[in-house]
C-alpha cells in the first residue's frame, strides 16, 4: 500500500505520529464548528514551526483553549491570555493567542449571521486560493497564504491533502469533500 509521499519518507515515532492525523484528520470534511476553530487555531499556531510540533501539543492546545468551545473562548479575559502566555504546553505567542480569542469572537458573528461557520464556508466556496486568502485576511487575525491554504485543504475545501494513490485519498472522495461536489444554491 502506497501512502503520501511525504509520509513514506517519516520513519519510527515521527511516522507514527503523522500518520494518525494523515490517515484519520487531514483533508477529511469537519461539520463541527468548534472542530473547524480548532483546525483554525492549529493552522495559525503553526505559522514558522513544524507541523510535528503542533501535532505533539494538540492535546495540550484542546485543554487550554476549552476544548475549542468557541463560545468560551470568544469570553476569555485578560486572565486568560495571561494563562495561556504561562502555559508551556501550547505555543506562547501573544499575537497566535490573540488571534485565537479574536477570531472565536468573529465566528460567533458568523454563526449568527449564517447559522454556523461551516455554513459561513459553504457559502462562499468556491473561490479561487487567492479569493479565500483576501476573504480570510478580511475576515480573520493572524492569517496569512499559507495558514489559509492549508486550513482550508485540512478541512476538506481544497484538494491535495493526498497524493491520488494514497488510500486516504479515496476514502476521502466517498466523503464528498467541499471540492468534489457542486454548489447548489
């Protein structure tokens, strides 16, 4: 069985680590808001670090970040920055945490607005990687080309989580993923 080239060349406990978010999370559709923040905060809190490294403190991130309860997050006070700047657990970035708590406030907005954030997402799709950069840079903090493209190929708008012979690749199509089905308006 042939998997993602990128996988095929970890070995040992790197290999073993990837591979549960390559087989089970990366590229597969999420319906749940709070899921979708969290892909959110993971994506903006890799920004100049290893994915590796984010994979290893996800555990950590849920437990600080209230199991990415978006509405709890959306009410954290200065208290809690200054919990989440002491937490050695999580990435100790003042503008990565800000940009945690700020977009939780502006997906709240959405959610009334649209009914949901996915909702928010399915609405404007598709869009071109440059659409989606400008619309998110407007939208949201602490987003950049990259967190974009790789937040929206993570959760299932774009392809290319997986090469077309992985076998998650497959699975994932019979999920009808965002950029495998049409726009029904």
């Amino acid at each position: 069985m042939s998997y993602c080239n990128v996988l095929e060349n970890l070995t040992g406990d790197k290999k073993a680590l990837h591979k549960t978010y390559h087989d089970q999370h990366y590229g597969f559709p999420i319906n749940d808001d709070n899921e979708l923040f969290c892909r959110l905060v993971l994506e903006i809190n890799q920004a100049g670090l290893s994915w590796e490294t984010i994979l290893k403190k996800q555990l950590n991130f849920r437990k600080a970040y209230s199991d990415f309860n978006i509405k709890k997050v959306a009410a954290y006070k200065e208290a809690d920055r200054k919990r989440l700047m002491s937490d050695a657990g999580i990435i100790r970035n003042r503008l990565k945490i800000n940009a945690a708590i700020e977009n939780a406030k502006t997906i709240l907005q959405l959610q009334k607005e649209f009914g949901s954030f996915e909702k928010w997402l399915n609405e404007q799709h598709p869009k071109t990687i440059d659409e989606w950069v400008k619309l998110f840079k407007k939208t949201f903090y602490f987003t950049g080309g990259e967190i974009v493209k790789e937040f929206l190929i993570s959760i299932g708008f774009l392809q290319s989580a997986h090469d077309k012979h992985c076998p998650i690749y497959h699975k994932i199509i019979k999920t009808k993923p965002m950029w495998a089905r049409t726009k029904n308006k």
